[in-house]
C-alpha cells in the first residue's frame, strides 16, 4: 500500500518530465532544419516572349503591320496586280506648236498644280497665232463700229436695210474670227508677248518624266513632261478565269506592295473578256480613302475576299507566322514592342496562312520582315 501510495505522487512529475523534453526536441529539430532549396530553378536558356521594338527600329528593319481581320482562304482568291493611272490621273505635255524650248522650270519629282507652266517654247508658229488673234480682234473692232453707224442711219431712215443686214453679217463674221483666234492662243498657252508658248500641266501631281532640254528643237506632238498623280489611279488584277465569276462590284479586296505596304481597296468592275496575253480576267480596284499612296507601275499582289465568301476563320501572311522553340508564333503588337503568341496554323496557300487558334480579328500583328522580332528574342540576355 505504501509503494502505490508513492507511485501516485510521482506522476504529475514524470508527466511534466516529458513534455519538456518533447518541447526541447522540437526546437532542435528547427533549428538545425537546413535550409530549403528553390524550386524548378529558372533555366538560362528560356527565351523572353516579349521585345521591346521604338518606332525607329520598326522604320529601319521595314517591319510591316497588319490588323488581322475574318475570312477564309478557301475562298480568298490572290492575284498578281499591277498599278495603272486612271484616265484623269496621268498627263502628257506637248508644246502644241513647232519650236525651240527657251526654258524650263520643272524637274522630275517636282509637285506641280493644274495650270503650272513647266516650260516655255519659242516658235514662229506662236507669233503667227499671235498676228492672227490681233488681226481679228482689229476686224471685230472695225465691224463692230460698222454695225453701230448702220443701225443709227437705218433709224434715222437713211441708209437701206439691205446695208443693214450686210453689216450686221459682216459682224458676226468678225465675231466667230475673233473667237477661233482667241481659242488657238489659248489652247496653245500663247506667251503674253506672244513670242513663244508655255507648257502647261492640265492636272496636279508630280513630274515622273522629263525629255525637254534646253535648245531642243520640237514638234507639236513632241513629249516633253509626263506628270502623274498617285491618288487617282487603277489596280488591275489578273484573276483566274474560274474565279472571276465569283467577283463582284464592291467586294473587300486588300493589296501588298513588293515593301509590304497594305493598301485596303474595293472592287470596281471586273472585265467581261479575258485579256489575250495573260487569258485572265481583269478586276479593277480603287484604294479605300485615306490609304496609302502607290506608284504606277509598281507590281503587287491583290487579295480579293468575295462577298459570299464565309468569313468564319482568320487569314494572315506566311511570312507572319514564325517557328519559336519549335512551335508556330505569331508576333502581336503591344504598346512597346511585340509578344510571341502561340498559334495553330491550318491550311496554307498563295503565301497566305489559315489560323484556327490563337488570334482575334482586330490585333495587330506583324508580316513583313517578322523575322527580325525572331532573332532579336533569340539574343543572349543583354546583348544590345
């Protein structure tokens, strides 16, 4: 009874013995814990999916941008064009009369406007229509004051009718003289002095082409300026005789120069009859307000999306998508630069790529020169 007595009394001890030495473990334990490592460490060799690009950089590399927009390269149909200028927007400048060119005051490039005088012609032919408007001038004048006396003394009952009639013939005769010589020195762009004419530009635009020299003799026909305005001008597409049923007056249509310019442009008309070089139709287009000036002459690709066609996908350039880590990119224009997106490309066609995930209509991506944004995520860390 004693022993159990005493071994009562000694439990809360041991009880209190314990948890200390429980508490004491644990903070060992913490405090000799090494150290947790990091983990899944970044490796060196990931490459950033952004790039910061300045305006400057875009204009030196030639990297073009695009808005991506619906369609459906099934039934896109792209087709090489070329640029023409529209009846009213080119000029050949002849000097209308046999001469010498005395002077010149236009270059090729200069800005002209309608009514500028480019050159001046002496001629023998100008004095000639010069002597000629002032000899009928001279006659109006004469058969004017004629007509005037004969009516006064046909009212005062002098002079008969007949004489009358005869002045008032002789008048108007006069009158359709004064008339014809007064249009050839116009036309003619009769110098004041009537010593020469002046080579006159009919519309605005610049001077592409230049074949007057000073001293050069020329005939009435001879060209001497070619002026052309790049705002009034014509694309003409050679599309594929089994597609240009498929086109109509007002469908979109988008046109890439050979530097990646994008030009936005509708249908105008599309030819009947087939062109006997090419055996295409031809679909002409007008560039949308606000676009972009194109040279005539200059060679290009148009893409024509008809208005039946579907517009349930998105349509870009080949050249916009790129191969990344082994995955195919698109690079999306930010505020700064540009970000690689992944995207999943569909069919590809005529240079034109079918996206079916990844992009929305309405960014801004880029096509041309892309390539460049490629190699600059593929610099080391750093480098400049």
């Amino acid at each position: 009874m004693k022993l159990d007595h005493e071994m009562s009394r000694s439990w809360p001890l041991i009880t209190v013995a314990l948890l200390v030495a429980c508490g004491l473990g644990f903070l060992i334990a913490r405090w000799t814990e090494p150290a947790q490592q990091p983990v899944n460490p970044p490796a060196d060799d990931v490459l950033p999916m952004s790039v910061t690009v300045t305006p400057e950089a875009l204009r030196a590399t030639g990297i073009a941008t695009e808005k991506v927009s619906s369609g459906n390269l099934a039934d896109e149909i792209v087709a090489p064009a070329t640029i023409d200028p529209e009846i009213r927007g080119e000029a050949v400048l002849t000097a209308h009369v046999a001469g010498t060119v005395a002077s010149i005051t236009g270059r090729v490039g200069d800005k002209v406007k309608a009514g500028d005088a480019l050159a001046v012609v002496a001629s023998r032919d100008a004095a000639a229509i010069a002597a000629a408007q002032a000899t009928a001038e001279s006659r109006f004048a004469q058969a004017r004051a004629l007509l005037e006396r004969e009516k006064a003394l046909f009212g005062k009952q002098v002079a008969p009718r007949e004489e009358l009639e005869r002045a008032q013939a002789d008048f108007d005769a006069a009158a359709a003289d004064m008339r014809r010589a007064r249009a050839a020195a116009t036309v003619s762009h009769l110098r004041p002095d009537g010593t020469g004419v002046a080579v006159i530009s009919p519309i605005g635009g610049a001077i592409v082409s230049r074949t007057a020299t000073l001293g050069l003799f020329v005939q009435p026909d001879t060209e001497l300026f070619r002026v052309a305005n790049p705002e009034d001008i014509d694309i003409d597409a050679a599309v594929p005789v089994q597609d240009a049923g498929r086109i109509a007056a007002g469908d979109a249509a988008k046109v890439r120069t050979r530097a990646g310019t994008l030009v936005r442009a509708r249908v105008r008309s599309v030819t009947p009859t087939l062109n006997e070089m090419t055996r295409s139709a031809t679909a002409v287009l007008d560039p949308l307000p606000g676009e972009p000036a194109l040279t005539p002459g200059d060679v290009l690709t148009a893409e024509i999306t008809p208005s039946r066609a579907a517009k349930t996908g998105i349509v870009v350039p080949a050249e916009a998508v790129q191969t990344l880590e082994g995955r195919d990119m698109v690079f999306v224009r930010t505020a700064t630069g540009f970000t690689a997106r992944p995207v999943t490309v569909g069919a590809r066609s005529a240079g034109r790529a079918a996206i079916i995930s990844g992009l929305r209509p309405g960014e801004i991506i880029a096509t041309t020169n892309a390539f460049f944004l490629k190699a600059e995520m593929r610099k080391p860390t750093g480098e400049e």
